[in-house]
C-alpha cells in the first residue's frame, strides 16, 4: 500500500499548472462580465452576452486541459505534421466568401453556424507550429526549412490580414531555433532578418502605417496620441495605487474601445489600481518562470522545446499586449492569454497547459 501511494506521488504532475490556468480564466471571466456589461446591455439587450459566449469557451478549453492532461505528449509528435497542415488549411478556408467571417475588414474568423460563433485558426496555428517545429528539430535542425515554413504562414497571414499573430509566428520560429541549439552566427543572421521582414510589412500599408505614426507622435507627447491610446492611460492614470473598487470603472461606459478585448488590462488598472495590476502581473509571469523550469529539467528535447515554445507565446503575447497599454509598442490587437475576450484564446492557451500538465507527470516518473 504504501510503495503503490509513494508511485501515484512520483506520477503526480505540478498542481501549479492546473491552477494558475483556471484562476487566471476565472478572472478574465469575472473582468469581462464587469467590463461589457454596459455594451452588451445597449446593443444586445443582454448585459452578460459576452460573459455567456466567453464561459462557453472556458468549458470547452477546461474539456481540452482534461484531454490534453490525460493523453500522452508524445502521441502528439508522430501527428504534428498533420496537426500543422490541417491548421493551415483551416487558414485558407477563411479567406472564401462565405466560409470566413469578415469582422473589421479582417478575415480571420471561421464561422460554426451556431448562435454566430467563431473560431480563429491563427490561434491553433499558434499551438501547431511549436509542436511542428519542435518535432521537426528534434530530428533535423535546418534554418531554410525554418524559413520556407514561416513564409509560407506569413503569406497566409498577411492575406487576413493579421500582423500581430504574423510577428508573433516569426518570433516562435526562431526562438525554437535558438533553444534547439542553434550556432550563434545563424542566431545573429536571424537578429537581421526579422527587421528586413517586419518593417516593409508595416510601410507598405496605409492602416499600418498609420499606427505606428500614432505610436510614435504619442511616445514623445501623450496628446498626439490617438482616442483609444488616450482611453487606455486615463483608465490606468485614473486607478491609482488602490483603484476605484470593483465594478467602478467609468472606461467600460463606451468610452475605451475594444475594452474586453486587447485593452482589458486598462480596466484591471483602474478597478484594481498599482497593487492589483502588480499581483496580476506577479501571477502570470510567475506560470511563464514554472514553465520554464519545467523546460530546463525535461530529459525529452520535443518535451522541452515545446515547453519551451510554450512559454514564450504566453510571455511575448502578454508583453507586447501590456506594452501597448502603456505606449511602448503600437497596438496590434494581440490577446491578454486567459483574460481577454476571445474563445479562440482561451480554448488554446488551456489546452497548452494540458499538455504542459501531463508533460510534468511524465518529467515526475
């Protein structure tokens, strides 16, 4: 008895990666519910219309945790090929009229003909890709083979349009490369080419253009500034150290655009002020420190990769979200992982911590 409670013990994954996950996700659900309960009430007639759309993705990430959890991580590198070409055929359906939903003059959503629901593909590419290239370096590290896959995304990316998940794509692929052990002179060749990719995608569109000027003018004087940046840094000026309380944010009164969305940080700021901003930071980049623990003690190279890749989404999202908050990048409407509005998110980053999970059950064998 006692031999059989010291094996279930050693199996026992790290409850930290069941945790955090959820408690994060139940936070996003209780700031969504408080941030558009003014909008959904004025144009849906429903003040929890979003709350309602976004717990029904919560369940069904809590469904892919559970199944990602239990199923062996290794089963997942004999099907990432097939799991990234099937992502990125689902990204060639959203550019057909009639199949891909249009919302702010982006195809990036794959309509499921249920109560208007979407799906996002670019955020199961997210999770292919790392699990592709990790599978693929485990065996080959090969940068023209890096090079030629990420072009091929880009291509399809930009046609949504989608720079944010574009860049962010980029900047997975040759991370993985630098923690497969790539030599530092190809490290620097790729320093040099994500510029020469990043900044002619940025000048040669007027819309893009355009926010960056705005990033720019608002860096050096805060009333150049466009409207949305303006909203953001009254709500976070406004919080203070201690914020206004809960449910007194004045932003989600129309005021802040996109607020559930990409600029739901603000409304942590106000209601929450320095101290609830800090103990939120605090617990998100404390997920992002075990993971990468957990990538540094994994014997599997695909296990630590992936990890690896992993943790990177989570932190470079969460970075340039926060950095857009405060005017240090322009916006470019990437997601706060587990927080913001968006099913797609949601469902995905839950279900990397499902695998993350079993991976540190493995690690504990």
């Amino acid at each position: 008895m006692e031999s059989l409670k010291k094996l279930v013990q050693r199996h026992r994954g790290d409850k930290l990666f069941v945790f955090l996950p959820l408690a994060l996700s139940i936070l996003g659900l209780f700031l969504i519910l408080d941030a558009s309960s003014v909008f959904a009430l004025k144009y849906f007639d429903d003040k929890f219309y979003f709350f309602k759309r976004q717990f029904f993705w919560f369940v069904g990430g809590f469904c892919g945790f559970w199944f990602f959890s239990l199923l062996d991580y290794k089963i997942l590198k004999k099907y990432s090929l097939s799991f990234f070409l099937f992502s990125l055929f689902l990204l060639v359906l959203v550019l057909f009229p009639g199949i891909g939903k249009e919302v702010y003059g982006g195809k990036r959503w794959l309509s499921l003909g249920i109560g208007n629901f979407g799906f996002q593909p670019s955020e199961l590419l997210k999770i292919s890709f790392i699990i592709y290239l990790s599978a693929l370096f485990e065996k080959k590290r090969n940068f023209f083979s890096l090079l030629f896959t990420l072009g091929i995304i880009l291509v399809l990316l930009l046609l949504e349009p989608d720079l944010g998940t574009a860049i962010i794509v980029l900047a997975i692929g040759f991370v993985l490369y630098f923690v497969s052990g790539a030599p530092v002179k190809e490290i620097l060749l790729s320093g040099l080419i994500l510029p020469i990719i990043i900044l002619p995608l940025i000048f040669f569109s007027s819309y893009r253009r355009t926010r960056l000027i705005s990033f720019l003018r608002s860096s050096f004087d805060a009333s150049q500034a466009s409207y949305h940046v303006k909203q953001v840094l009254i709500g976070l000026g406004s919080g203070g150290v201690f914020g206004k309380g809960i449910g007194q944010s004045r932003q989600k009164f129309l005021f802040l655009p996109e607020i559930t969305t990409d600029s739901i940080f603000a409304v942590i700021g106000e209601e929450f002020g320095l101290w609830g901003s800090g103990l939120f930071l605090f617990i998100i980049f404390f997920l992002i420190h075990r993971l990468l623990k957990l990538a540094i003690v994994s014997k599997d190279p695909f296990a630590k990769m992936m990890v690896s890749g992993f943790a990177f989404l989570i932190g470079f999202q969460t970075v340039v979200n926060l950095g857009a908050m405060v005017v240090l990048v322009p916006m470019t409407g990437v997601p706060l992982p587990f927080i913001s509005y968006g099913g797609s998110s949601l469902l995905i980053c839950l279900s990397i911590m499902g695998i993350v999970y079993n991976i540190s059950k493995q690690s504990n064998k």
